[in-house]
C-alpha cells in the first residue's frame, strides 16, 4: 500500500501570514494520532534556533492537556538542511521530548545529552516499545534497539545500543499505564 500524505502539493507549500490574524498563535509542523491510543508532535527546528518562550509554552500545556486522556509525545527535533531540501525522518534529529502518559501527575521534557536518534530511529523504538510497529509505512526502519541486528552469514548478531535512554526512562510508568 503507497500512501501520499500530501493531497495538495501546492496548498502544502503555500505560506501561512500569521501576521494578519488577530489572535497570537503558533504551528505544529506534524501531528498524528495512532490507533486512538497515541498522539505524537514533531516540531522541526534548523540547528542552532531556540523553541519561542511562547512556543515552548504552548508545547508543554499541550502535552499537559493532552496527557490526561492518552499518552502524548511532542518530539523537538533539530536538522542541518539547506532551504531548498526536504525536512524528513532521516536528516533530523530527536533532541527533546514533552511527554506525558495519563498515569502521571504532570507532563515532563526529556533532553538527549548524547547519542541523539534520528527521528525515524525515534519512531521506529517507540513503534516497537508500544507493540505498534503495523503504523509504520515504509518497511525497513531502522532501530537504535529492540531488533538485534546479524551479519550476512548470520554469524555475529549483536544487540543495537543507542540513545535507548528515553525509553528505559518511561518504561516503569509506561508498564504502570497499560497494567491500570
């Protein structure tokens, strides 16, 4: 099954003026919710630019709200491409996360020091994590965990190691949600 996510390609591409509305507001550069149970945000920013003190408000009373009713993720991910390229799941870069399951008390941010996953690396573990890897739409993704990896002859098989340390550090009250 092919999916084209875009229906309109020049809509797509026509510029919003927020300059000209008479409310303050900002954009979510992607959203989706998955199986009713899952609401995941990205927001694409180039290297080196800071989230708006607005923007990162916004982003955090979102995941709070949102957090009540069903697990949400607002990834922060940063790339280096030229304006004339495409922004896309390999060339950016998972660096934060708001977060908040229904089982806890406040939404939280969760900052890579290191290690940081490309954001389909990032989709791909939390597909695994939650069991939910049918959602993916492109066959192979690559995992930074989860999937042991073997060579051709399948004589080393090795266990990826990577930025696992978002999904270690949920995995109790991940485990604390789906047991309620």
């Amino acid at each position: 099954m092919s999916f084209d996510l875009i229906m309109n390609r020049a809509r797509f591409n026509q510029k919003a003026d927020f300059s000209n509305i008479v409310l303050s507001g900002t954009d979510v550069d992607f959203f989706t919710e998955i199986d009713n149970k899952y609401y995941v945000l990205i927001e694409w920013k180039s290297r080196g630019a800071s989230i708006p003190t607005g923007q990162a408000i916004g982003f955090n009373r979102l995941a709070a709200d949102l957090g009540q009713v069903k697990p949400v993720f607002h990834l922060i991910a940063y790339h280096d491409t030229e304006v004339s390229d495409s922004i896309h799941g390999d060339n950016s870069y998972v660096r934060q996360v708001i977060y908040r399951l229904p089982n806890m008390a406040k939404h939280e941010n969760y900052y890579y020091k290191a290690g940081v996953p490309s954001v389909n690396q990032w989709l791909g573990d939390f597909s695994y994590e939650w069991r939910i890897q049918k959602i993916l739409k492109k066959g192979s993704v690559p995992l930074w965990e989860g999937i042991p990896v073997a060579d051709d002859n399948l004589a080393v098989i090795t266990q990826p190691t990577g930025p696992s340390a978002f999904f270690d550090h949920i995995r109790e009250i991940r485990h604390s949600y789906e047991c309620r």
